[in-house]
C-alpha cells in the first residue's frame, strides 16, 4: 500500500498506546503524537488482512481530524508520487484512492481521509470524550 507523502506528517517507531473502547474495526488505540490524540489504525484488520500485527511496526502519522497513526509493515521512502503512475480505482470502496505503478510493482493507494466514514468518526470521537472524561 501507498499513502500521499502530503499527507504524511511523520513516520515514528511503535509506541504504546491507550485502549480505546468503543471505537470502530481496527481502531486499537490512541497515542499521544507531540501533544495532540492521534488514533492508531491497524490497516491489516481494518482491510481484513489475516496476517497478525507485528509489535514492532511502525506508525505513520497522517493529517486528518481525527488525526491518525497507521499501523504499517513497513516504509521504504518517501518521495512524491507522480500524477502518470495513479491509476483511477473501480474498487467498490472509497478507501482506495488509486492504483499505483512503481519500479516494485503495483500497490495500492490509501486515502487515510476516507479510511472511516462518518458514522465511524463520530463513534471514534465519542469513545475519544469518554476516554477524557476518564482522566
């Protein structure tokens, strides 16, 4: 998978987290990324991956509200990425922005602004209140 360096706002090592209850499939948690909540997404369970998380992948922080934190296997690099190598998807979801086309293949292109829906950010951000209201 693929993800706009432009939204993009850092790549940082796996840090603990806070259980989040409540919140959608594949929310696991919420960590503190330079003083704001950033929600922390396990992109294998949220496309229903069988592959388990491992505890030592990373996470990449992306722009959004609520701001989120991927669960990824990895990160070769970041770099922009051409317009000519998206390919426009016919998936039958909105979390895939495109196809892209790369010197290692095809992969994926994730639109972190699409991966919940509205009803999804709304339980995420009521399980976000109660969690304050904890403290």
């Amino acid at each position: 998978m693929r993800i706009h360096a432009a939204r993009v706002l850092e790549v940082i090592p796996r840090v603990a987290l806070v259980p989040l209850p409540g919140a959608p499939l594949g929310a696991r948690g919420v960590i503190d990324h330079r003083g704001a909540a950033a929600v922390v997404i396990d992109l294998r369970e949220r496309f229903g991956a069988d592959a388990p998380t491992r505890r030592w992948d990373p996470f990449v922080v992306v722009e959004g509200t609520p701001r989120l934190a991927l669960v990824v296997d990895e990160v070769r690099g970041v770099g922009a990425l051409p317009d000519d190598v998206v390919i426009a998807s016919d998936l039958p979801t909105a979390r895939i922005a495109g196809v892209t086309l790369g010197d290692d293949g095809a992969a994926l292109l994730v639109d972190p602004g699409a991966l919940l829906d509205e009803a999804e950010v709304a339980q995420l951000r009521a399980a976000l209140e109660a969690r304050e209201g904890e403290a």
